[in-house]
C-alpha cells in the first residue's frame, strides 16, 4: 500500500501536468484559482481510476475467482476509457 502510495504522487503529478498542458491543452484557464479547481477535479477522476481498478481486481479474483491477469483487460481498455470522458467531460470542459 504504501508503494503504490508513493507511485501515486508522481504519476499523479506528471499525469496532471501531461493532460493539462497537452492532451486538453486548458490555455483558457489563467488564474491561479482555476488551475487549482482543475487540480481538485482531477485528483478525483485519479481516485476514482484507483478505485475502479481496485474494484475490477476484486470482481476478477473474488467473485468470478479468475487469475489476477484477467483484470488487466479492464486496467488497460475500460478503466483509461472511462476516465477519458470523465476528464473531457467533466475536470478539463
């Protein structure tokens, strides 16, 4: 827990600066203010992503007693997926 913690903030950190800058390129946001609104927002779409991910382990291994690797499927289509309309839609609008 506490390494995926310590993954977290940088991935978190150059993952915001990533889509900010580049991918939804927010040139309209100037103030401070806002910038740190848009940080928030995405601080929960990359929690949400942690949960769905933990979830999506939880429903391969527990419920449908698969090996681990099958919610890789979901880590690498479905959760990417998700969080890409929830950042267009919602954080970076």
């Amino acid at each position: 827990m506490a390494a995926n913690f310590v993954a977290f903030v940088p991935a978190f950190l150059l993952s915001f600066y990533s889509h900010f800058s580049w991918t939804f390129r927010c040139t309209h946001l100037t103030e401070k203010k806002q910038v740190l609104l848009v940080l928030c927002k995405f601080l929960v779409a990359a929690l949400l992503g942690l949960g769905l991910n933990a979830g999506w382990v939880y429903l391969v291994t527990d419920i449908l007693q698969a090996e681990y690797y099958y919610s890789n499927l979901f880590f690498l289509f479905v959760t990417p997926a998700i969080l890409f309309v929830f950042n267009k839609c919602l954080v970076f609008k």
